[in-house]
C-alpha cells in the first residue's frame, strides 16, 4: 500500500491523505474485480491481465500469499507514482 513514512501525521493533511488513498484503493479494486469478471488467460490484454494470470499459477503452485491481488494493488499504484514522477518536470513547465 502507500508509504506515508515521509508525511507529518497530525497536520491537516492527514484526513486528505487518508481520503485520496482510500479513494485510490476504491479505484484500482473496482478495476481489478472488473478484470477478475471478465478474464480470459487466452487474451491478456493489459498489465492486470497478465497479473491475474501469474495470480492463477502462484496458486496453483503454492505461492498464493507472494502474489495476489493486494499487491497487484499496490504495484499498480507504484506505476502510477513513477509515472506521475517522470513526468513532473514536464508538468511544471507547463
């Protein structure tokens, strides 16, 4: 899940920090449940896909607790920190 090893707790901040990680757990658990429902290990069609489908063999081989869905989770929100970082300087020109 998010660190938040680097934010003051007890600030204001802190119920707005909560609230935007909630939401974005919300987010990515609804795209996720929605992959769930509709995949097909014949057509991966994005990183979840493909996820879900190392998910399917963990448990097959007994590695369930290493791979699962709360840390396709967070990874995907990882992605997203990166990306957002990448893409800063350019945000900031703009």
């Amino acid at each position: 899940m998010l660190s938040f090893r680097y934010f003051k707790f007890g600030s204001s901040d802190d119920e707005e920090i909560l609230r935007i990680s909630k939401q974005l757990n919300d987010y990515f658990s609804s795209v996720i449940a929605a992959h769930q429902k509709t995949f097909d290990p014949g057509d991966l069609r994005d990183y979840i896909d493909v996820y879900l489908e190392e998910i399917n063999q963990a448990a097959d081989s007994g590695l369930s607790s290493v791979v699962n869905v709360k840390n396709l989770q967070a990874s995907i929100i990882q992605v997203c920190i990166m990306y957002i970082s990448r893409i800063q300087p350019i945000i900031l020109k703009a």
